[in-house]
C-alpha cells in the first residue's frame, strides 16, 4: 500500500489516496482506517473502503489525530501440507494536525 499524496499534507475532511500492490503488481483489496480513540473494539475501523479500477482506494480523514490505515491479502502456500497460505498486511500510520 503506497500512499498517493503525503499525510502530513492532508487536512480534515480531505480523502487520502493510497495504491495497492502485492508482490509488486497492482492488486484490488479492501482498505481499513480508523484513528486513536475511535473505538476500544478490535477490528473496529471508522472508514473502510475498496480499490476501484486503477486499484486506488480513498480514505476519508474524519478527524485529527493518530490514524491507522491497513490491508491484507493472502496467496495460496506452495505446499498445502506445511501451510494454507502465505498472509501479506500493510499498514501506515501517520499523524493528522
């Protein structure tokens, strides 16, 4: 996941955009976002979005502060005796002022 604009630049209310890629080639996937104090739940995002056809996903900055952006993907495991899968997650954590 490579952040399209920088997020120190970014401001309230703005949509940040980031380009996926796994195993260097452009991917779609789902895009999970949220910022300190948004919940205390697990697995609990304030934005959550997808890649559209350019595989571009915008995340919506809803407030200032610590954020958190994430995706994951999976690719099946050469040898499904040792393992099912081989499990990528990208993460960038950024500041908003």
């Amino acid at each position: 996941m490579v952040p399209l604009k920088n997020p120190a630049n970014i401001k309230k209310g703005e949509m940040l955009p980031v380009y996926c890629l796994l195993k260097g080639k452009p991917t779609k996937a789902w895009i999970y976002a949220t910022y300190a104090g948004f919940s205390n739940l697990r697995n609990t995002f304030a934005w959550t979005t997808h890649t559209d056809k350019n595989m571009i996903a915008k995340v919506k900055i809803l407030k200032k502060g610590l954020w958190l952006v994430k995706t994951e993907d999976s690719l099946p495991y050469k040898d499904p005796s040792k393992a099912d899968s081989y499990k990528f997650i990208s993460t960038l954590t950024f500041e908003i002022k």
